[in-house]
C-alpha cells in the first residue's frame, strides 16, 4: 500500500515538473541553443562566423557552428580518448602471472606502450595547436557573436586556452588527418605518395592551350591537407583555384598549414604509426618521428580553401573562359558516384562558352567506400563517359601501386593502383 502511494506521489510531482513554467522554459532554451548553433554558418575561407548562407555553397548544412564545434571537440579529446585506449593495453596485462609480466618487461614490451603514450601526447599537442589558431580567429568575432562564441565553451586567456564542450566528436579520425599532415607535408612522405599525382595532374593542365588572356579556374575537391591546390596555385600564379574539403578535421589542418610562419611549420613533429601496433619491427620505428618538412611559405593569394560539400559548391567570379576539375583520391568516396559526376556536368553553366565543356582530371584507385550505390569499373566508367558523348582524352592504369599513409618501415605494405584520366564533359 505504502508503496503504490509513493510511487503515485512521484508520478503527480514529475507530472507537475514537466508542466511547470521553468521546465517548459529550460526546454526551450535547449531548442534555442540548438537552433542558434545551427543557423549561425561559417564562410571560409577562414572561420567567419555569418547568419548568411555561405559565399560558395547552397546551404551552411556542412559547416554551421555545431560542425565547428564537434570538430574543435574531437582535436580537443584526441589525447583523453587515445590514451584510455592505450591505457587499456596495460590494463590488460594484470590477467597475467607475475613471471609474465616481469618477461614482458624485461623484452621491453611494458616500456613500448609507455612510449606509444608519450607519442600520443606529442600528437596531442599538435592537435590543440591547431584549436587554438583556429579559436584565435573566431575570437576576433566576439564583439559581433559574443554568445555563439562563448558556446563553443572555449575561453582564451593570455594565450592559454581551456576545454571545449562537445556534444558529440570524431575522435577516431583525428589520427588519420594528422597523418594526412605527413602525407602533404613531410619531403619523404609526399615524394612517394603526392608526388606521382602530381606529375599527372601539371601534365595534363600543361598540355591544354595557354592562355594568358584566360580566365581560368581550378576546382580541387577532396583537398585533404591541402598540398595539391597549394602547389598547383603556386605553379599557375594566374588562375584561380578553389580547394574544397567537407571534413572539418582535414580542412582544419590544411588552415592550420596554409598559415603558419614557415620557420614554425618546420618544425612540427608527429609520430603518426604510434598507436598502430600489427606490423611494426620495433618500438623505435613504431614511434618514429615525421617532420613537417614542407610546410608552405606563405598562401598564395589565388587560392581559396573552402570547407563545405563539393556537391552544394558553387564558384564565384564567373563567367570562366576554362574550368578543370582535379580529383585525386576524390570521386570513388561519395555514396554515388554518378552525383560527383554530374555535378563536375553542371559546372558548364559557369562558363562563358558552356559548349567547349569542363576538363576534369582524375587519378585515385577506385576504391569504394560503405554501401555505395554504384560501384563501377574502369571499363564501365568509360562506357559510361561515350554513353553521355563526352570526350575521354586520355586514359592511363598503373598498376605498380602507390602508398597512401603508408609505413615504409613495417610488415604491411598497402599500396593502390591508379586509375588516371582527362575527359572533356559538355
């Protein structure tokens, strides 16, 4: 009897709460905070808070200010949530007799994980280096957004900065674009792994007439870390070229890059194999330390790092006289790749002659992501391009593999052919 009493009692009282003046008030007040953070966009590049749609893209859905702020909570929880893990690894061990473990440390092995956690941290630190650069330039806003900013739930005080709230974070791929770091900006990295696309790409761009009267745009999406439109602005001082990335961490690290002094770019130090434990040789080699030895001198003022979706791009300063879209590692990573396609089709309407058609320059393995629509081959892409009649120029397998975050120095080598080739899409 006392019980159902109870339980009655607690039953009018939540009842009463969840209609009371300040409950209804603390939901809405949620909500708000909610839709405040989505309806405030960030125009890039840069981090410029706008209550605008972004300057280039049909909507601010990619990159609003709850985008902004998981991204700036990722970085900010790499060093908490990859040192539990490894923590875990020594929390293992205790499942061990004691003349196992003293085995394990006497080979080594309990020192290696100790030396996988200071890597960690020395990760780490890069990482909020890149929230504080980026927190720096959204602070400059605060006269103008003082409310959006302090939700982020970062405060900087002479130079020193602390946590962020965030709701939700893509930690686990914060590790995969510090190496994209090493993979744009290290010499050895990117001589294996950059270089050949490189090359691909100048050649053909080179091999189209030139123009000096032409206005010419370049539009990379995918750009990653962003050395490919880095150079290519550097090597065609007179077009235009516009870098898209849709992942906050990846076009974090390419802002991070394109504008720091070069004497301190230099020297930046990650250990990006650290917490792959299969494969490696030794612990020294597992640890070793990359240098961001190619780290730009200064942005080019003819390039434009965008963070946004490819498919709501839209590119400015038109009519062109020529557009070339370069995907490199890009067009096999949407869920359907007949969008990407037809998108780089649409582009034609931002020509001043949309009949003379878009040069798209493609190179990457075709490798497909999670369940992607259509998975096509290198013969079914071709038949494709001649069923629409447009031009397919060139085309070029190699089939000798290329790295892609690849460690030299372990037992596992993964390499990727690449599939290249120029069309003409009218």
């Amino acid at each position: 009897m006392e019980r159902s009493v109870v339980v009655i009692c607690l039953t009018f009282l939540m009842s009463y709460f969840m209609r009371s003046k300040w409950f209804k008030n603390l939901i809405l007040n949620v909500e708000n905070s909610k839709h405040a953070s989505s309806s405030i966009n960030i125009n890039t590049p840069g981090f410029r808070l706008t209550k605008l749609i972004p300057t280039q893209f049909q909507s601010g859905n990619s990159t609003n200010l709850s985008t902004l702020q998981e991204t700036l909570g990722s970085f900010l929880r790499y060093r908490d949530y990859e040192s539990n893990h490894n923590d875990r690894l020594m929390q293992r061990l205790q499942s061990l007799s004691s003349s196992r473990i003293d085995a394990l440390s006497k080979i080594g092995y309990t020192n290696k994980i100790a030396q996988v956690q200071n890597s960690i941290s020395s990760n780490a630190i890069v990482a909020e280096n890149i929230v504080d650069y980026a927190m720096k330039q959204i602070s400059l806003q605060r006269q103008e957004f003082p409310q959006e900013i302090e939700s982020l739930g970062r405060q900087l005080s002479t130079g020193c900065a602390t946590e962020i709230s965030s709701v939700s974070s893509n930690v686990q791929r914060v590790n995969e674009a510090l190496s994209h770091l090493c993979r744009d900006y290290n010499s050895k990295f990117n001589q294996r792994e950059i270089q050949p696309l490189m090359e691909y790409i100048t050649t053909v761009v080179d091999s189209l007439p030139n123009d000096p009267n032409k206005k010419t745009l370049i539009v990379v999406p995918g750009a990653g870390a962003g050395y490919i439109p880095y150079k290519l602005s550097q090597r065609y001082p007179n077009y235009i070229i516009d870098s898209i990335e849709l992942s906050g961490l990846m076009y974090m690290c390419q802002d991070y890059m394109l504008n720091q002094e070069e004497s301190k770019a230099e020297s930046i130090v990650l250990r990006p194999f650290a917490q792959y434990y299969s494969g490696q040789l030794n612990h020294e080699l597992q640890n070793k330390e990359v240098k961001l030895d190619m780290a730009p001198s200064e942005k080019p003022c003819n390039l434009n790092h965008l963070w946004g979706d490819f498919l709501e791009y839209e590119p400015k300063q038109g009519p062109y006289d020529e557009i070339i879209v370069v995907t490199a590692y890009f067009i096999d990573t949407s869920a359907n790749m007949l969008d990407y396609i037809d998108k780089i089709q649409n582009m034609t309407r931002y020509l001043a002659n949309p009949s003379q058609g878009i040069h798209w320059i493609n190179i990457g393995p075709l490798k497909y992501g999670t369940q992607p629509i259509v998975q096509f081959t290198v013969e079914e892409i071709s038949k494709y391009i001649a069923l629409q009649g447009w031009a397919q120029d060139h085309v070029e397998i190699e089939l000798d593999g290329n790295g892609y975050l690849t460690n030299v120095d372990s037992l596992y080598q993964g390499h990727y052919g690449l599939y290249k080739s120029h069309t003409t899409i009218t």
